[in-house]
C-alpha cells in the first residue's frame, strides 16, 4: 500500500485549523490550539499516512485490513480527552464512561464539525454533523448526559449556527443537565447486538 504524507499532512492541517477557527466561536479558543497535535508524531502519522484515503477517515481504512483493530485509534483517543473513548473504564467486566468535562465537550463539537467541512466540504450543510451524530450515537459508549449536550450543541448549530452556542450558554446548559446525575455511568451489556457490520471498500 502506498503511503501518501504530504497529502495526509494537508488534510490534517486543514482539519486543525478549522477547530481552531470553530472553538473561536464555541469560547474555547487558546484550549483549541494544542488540538490533535498527537496527529502530528511518527505512531500516528506514519499509519495515518498509510491508510490515507482523503474523504475519510483513514482509521476505517486501517480497520478494513487489520481484522477491525485500530492502533492509531487506540493511541489517539486514550491521548486527547476530546474524545469520548478517553474517559471510559473498565471494571470487573463493565464498561464505566465518565462525564466529559465542559471544554472537552465542545471541543468535541469542534471537531465534529470540522470534520464533516474537511472530508466532504461539498456537500457540507448545518444539519450534516447532527445527522452524522444521531446515526452512531447510540452505539458509543458515552455518558448519556453527555450524549444529549452534543446532540443539543449540534441540533442548536443546525437551527442557529454559532450564534446559539456562545460560551455561557452552553456551559450554563452542560451544568443544568449534569445536575443530580453521577458524573460516572456504568453500562451492563453491550450496546450492539449480533455480529461485527461487516466493513467494505468505499464505504465509510
């Protein structure tokens, strides 16, 4: 498989600059400015590099050829508390998923609006990352209260843009919906049922 950099290089900086340029709006800014620099080191470059596809991301393309194992996934979200995977446990043959912390949250948004506009910015539209969203949700081990700040922050983004998510806002709004709930959640059973979706060429 041929490796492509430069490209992936491109894209990945296309890709920063744009949360960067979203969390200006969100009110999270200079936290925004360390975002996916672990992107940038040789564990995940050199994969990323590899499985480089340009309308995608390449850690599916590292699953279709690695039995569905992802070690770029694995290093990246256990090193960037953005992502959701960085604040789950596991216990005694139990999944426990943490409330993410405010900033993080948003920078989560950022960055999932950022890269709906890198992959496919043709077809780029205000709803486009809360469909996206709402279409997987349900199978992340997230907590629930902050599963439904995202789906708010994103629904609030499709009906308002980033007018309605100012900073005091949506801090005020995380805080009210995460009160008299436990900060940690404890999943039972899997999320999915049945056997692994079966992963294919050009689909995403």
């Amino acid at each position: 498989m041929k490796s492509h950099p430069f490209a992936h290089f491109c894209t990945i900086t296309r890709h920063r600059h744009q949360v960067i340029r979203n969390a200006w709006h969100l009110g999270i800014f200079f936290h925004a400015l360390k975002h996916d620099l672990t992107k940038y080191g040789y564990t995940e470059f050199h994969l990323s590099a590899r499985y480089y596809a340009g309308d995608h991301s390449p850690v599916y393309e590292e699953r279709l050829r690695n039995d569905y194992f992802s070690f770029t996934c694995q290093h990246h979200t256990k090193r960037n508390p953005h992502h959701w995977e960085y604040w789950t446990d596991y216990f005694r043959g139990r999944v426990l998923a943490r409330a993410i912390p405010w900033k993080y949250a948003m920078e989560y948004v950022a960055d999932m609006l950022s890269a709906s506009k890198t992959y496919d910015p043709k077809h780029f539209r205000p709803e486009t990352t809360y469909e996206y969203f709402i279409s997987r949700a349900d199978t992340y081990f997230m907590h629930p209260v902050t599963r439904e700040f995202i789906k708010k922050c994103l629904a609030i983004y499709r009906d308002e843009g980033f007018t309605g998510l100012k900073k005091k806002k949506t801090k005020a709004l995380y805080a009210s919906m995460l009160e008299g709930h436990p900060l940690t959640y404890c999943y039972l059973t899997p999320l999915s049922k049945g056997d692994m979706p079966q992963l294919k060429e050009n689909e995403k």
